[in-house]
C-alpha cells in the first residue's frame, strides 16, 4: 500500500494533468477567438468597401477575394460574374495567374459546373478529375493549380456568378473552409446587389428629374403662349430656350417654313455672327441644309458630324459656330 508520499504524487500528477488540459482548451478557445475576430474584421473590411463605392462593385470583390484567400488558407481566389449565358473573371487576388477569357456556362469547367447546378464545387486534385473537368484539366496544366472549391454567387435561388479557390498543391479544403467560402460568396452578392439598387435608384431619381425639367419647360411655353396671345415670338423663344436646356445642347434655333424657304425666327446660344447669317441666309427646304432636311423628310435628323456629312452645302455655318453634332426635328401641322 502505497503511503503519504505516494498520495501527494498522484494528486500532483493530476493536477499536472489538468492544468495541461486546461492550457490547451484555453490555447483552443484563443485560437477560435483569434479566428472569430479576424473574420469579423474581414467583414467590417468588405462593409466598408460597400460603403464607400456604392457606384462600383470592383474595389468590393477584390477586397472579397483577398478575404477568401485569407481566411481559407490558400494562395488564390478568383470571383466571376454571369452575363447572357457567360462567366467573366472579374475580381483576383493571389499569385496563380487568372489568365481566363470570358467563359461560357457549362458542366466541363469547375466554375462553371458550380454555377450551372447552383452546388459547391469541391475538386481535390485536378490532374486526376481531368474526365468530369476537361475543360479545367487543360486550365489547371497551364497555370498550375491543383486543389480547387468553387460556390455559386446565388441571388436567391438565381446564380449570377462564382467565386473559386485554387491551390498548387493536393490538399482538400476543409469543412470549415467550405463554409467560409460560401460567407465570402453571400458578402459579394449583397455587394453586387447593393451597386444594382443603388443604380436603379439613380436611373429613376434621373426620370423624375428629367420628367420635372419637361413639366415646368411645358409651364414656361403655356405661360409665354397665355401671355403673348397675340405675339408669336415670344413663344418661339421660349420653345427653343427650353429645347436648347433639356437636351443638353449648346446652341438651337427655330425656322418656319415660307414657300420653299427655312426663315430663322428664334435662336439662342449662337455667337452674333452666326446670329446675323442665319437672319441673312434662308435655308432651303432640301437636302443641303440640316433644317430643311428635316422639313423635306418630315423626319428627326441626327448628325453626328456635321462637316462630314456629303450633301452639307452650309460648312461655312458650322465653322463660323464652332458646332459639329445636328438634332434636327421637323414641326408638323395637323399630325
């Protein structure tokens, strides 16, 4: 039987023992805290590149990629976006050379295969799937890698794109990887989705904006119209100030149609010497003049250049205002 001594052994050999586990539980939750922390901070990293290109994806999946790569220990990520039926490599961060032309969707390619079945795609080693990846077989014997996972970019349950990890060694990913992958995946959609709203947003801020400009140029003309019941001039140049502003132009003019003549009624924008030409040269209703093309026709007429039209017989008009681009619209009566 064993006596005091041996007692006071065993209970310090327990202690030993649990102080050792004790150690490396506590050195296990560290590291798990570490890791928790760094994948907050990647995604603090990524809300904050939303936040400042709300207009431009690009600086958003490329801090995604970085972050892929990162966290799920490899060397290599790649994201592509879907458009008609198309893959394009968009965002890379990494040393493996992303050496990829605009991709059709299809099962021969891990991204691809991904993409289309709407399932991550885990390939350990790709030299030996070469006959379910032909396609990225050839790849991989280029540039390289061997271990590659591939996500979906799932906007719902539509895919609009992939985001791949590659590795030059065989080594498989792990489940915990996996699934981080796919956190990085659902961070660019919410990016991607963000720059869409936010453009569609300022599409339709831009109509009402542009249908408010109609309105109230309408208001001025029935204004002036209401004021110069009797007095067509003011009216006119009320319409060509109007157009002039809502199109964006730099200079217009308005003519009216006597015989087979374009007499200038109302301008604005022009330097006084095309001012006076214009007053001293009628355009003819025809083919040689913008204006009475557009009276000929009945037709919109659009010239993007105007001394590069052919039947342009007025240069010395174009030179004299410094104007190249024609938008010329026909006023119509009774229809």
């Amino acid at each position: 039987m064993g006596g005091p001594d041996s007692d006071s052994e065993m209970t310090i050999s327990s202690l030993r023992s649990e102080l050792t586990a004790a150690r490396e539980e506590n050195q296990v939750r560290t590291a798990e805290v570490a890791n928790l922390l760094e994948q907050q901070n990647a995604t603090s990293a990524i809300l904050r590149a939303i936040a400042a290109s709300p207009t431009d994806i690009q600086p958003v999946l490329q801090v995604v990629a970085e972050s892929a790569a990162r966290f799920c220990d490899t060397y290599d990520a790649g994201i592509f976006l879907a458009r008609e039926g198309t893959l394009f490599p968009k965002a890379h961060y990494g040393p493996i050379a992303f050496d990829f032309e605009p991709m059709p969707v299809a099962r021969d390619w891990v991204c691809g295969r991904a993409f289309a079945d709407c399932k991550i795609v885990h390939v350990n080693d790709i030299a030996v799937a070469g006959a379910e990846f032909p396609v990225s077989q050839t790849l991989a014997e280029r540039l390289g890698h061997r271990t590659m996972l591939a996500t979906p970019l799932m906007r719902d349950t539509e895919a609009i794109g992939a985001l791949v990890i590659r590795r030059i060694e065989v080594k498989p990913f792990s489940e915990k990887q996996i699934k981080l992958l796919k956190i990085f995946a659902d961070q660019a959609v919410i990016a991607i989705e963000n720059v869409r709203l936010f453009d569609e947003v300022q599409a339709r801020t831009r109509d009402l904006g542009e249908a408010l400009e109609q309105q109230t140029a309408t208001a001025e003309v029935l204004k002036a119209i209401s004021r110069s019941a009797f007095d067509l001039q003011p009216v006119l140049q009320t319409l060509v100030d109007s157009a002039i502003r809502l199109a964006g132009a730099d200079m217009g003019a308005i003519t009216l149609r006597v015989g087979d003549t374009l007499r200038f009624m109302a301008g604005g924008g022009q330097a006084a010497e095309l001012h006076a030409y214009e007053r001293a040269n009628p355009h003819v209703v025809g083919r040689g003049a913008f204006q009475g093309r557009a009276a000929l026709e009945g037709l919109t007429i659009h010239v993007a250049d105007a001394l590069e039209d052919p039947e342009y017989e007025r240069p010395e008009a174009a030179i004299m205002g410094s104007f190249r681009g024609v938008l010329s619209v026909p006023l119509k009566r009774g229809q």
